[in-house]
C-alpha cells in the first residue's frame, strides 16, 4: 500500500510541477526564448512542440490509473505508459533542445514513479 501512495505523490508532484511557467523552453529563429508551461496553448501551435501535452495527457492517465488500482497489482499498463512518457520527455529534449529545471525534475519523477512501481510488482509476487 505504501508503494501506491509513494506512486501517487510522484505523479502529482510532476502534475504540480507542470503547471509551472518554466518547464517548456521555446527558441525562436531570432535568438529568443520563451517558457511556457506544460499546459500552455503556445508551444503545440505556435512551435509546433506536441510533446508537453502528450506528456500531461500520459501522467493524467497514469494518475488515474494508480489510484483506480491501489488496491490491485497495476499491470503492464502502466509499465508501458511510464516508459512511454519517459522516452518522450528524452525525446522532447533531443528534438527542441528544451532542457529546463523544472522539466528535468518531472522527468526525475517519473522515473521514480516507475522505479516504485517494479518495486511494488516485485513486493507483490510474494
């Protein structure tokens, strides 16, 4: 039980965090740069970045996914969404060179999350 609810802090840590205007960072051709947050309209549409709100829309699922499943093992699921938003959140580095703080952390906190729960699936088996 303890692992669950260390799952659900990590994740709404890093919901937390991404609503702060500092975790996406957008360059402009002119020398620029601009940061906007997670959730913001600006960086899917005016630079073309989708990364951050697939980001936001995996940790929401995976948010609800963990807490609908607190009593039960959570499957492969969301072994796969954590993994999935981790690689876009190294992906999203790479292709726009967006390394910020505040991202960084929500990165770090995924992979805590994930960390916890193999932990957790790992406790269960016995």
């Amino acid at each position: 039980m303890i692992y669950r609810i260390v799952s659900i802090i990590f994740l709404v840590a890093s919901l937390i965090l991404m609503v702060l205007p500092y975790g996406v960072r957008v360059r402009y051709f002119s020398g620029g740069v601009s940061y906007f947050s997670y959730f913001s309209e600006f960086p899917p549409f005016g630079g073309a970045n989708f990364f951050p709100w697939a980001i936001v829309l995996l940790s929401v699922l995976l948010l609800f996914r963990v807490i609908i499943n607190i009593n039960d093992c959570v499957g492969n699921y969301t072994f796969a969404g954590l993994l999935l938003c981790i690689g876009l959140s190294i992906l999203h580095r790479i292709v726009f060179f967006g390394v910020t703080g505040v991202g960084f952390l929500i990165l770090i906190f995924h992979m805590a999350t994930l960390f916890v729960e193999v932990k957790y699936k790992e406790a269960s088996k016995f």
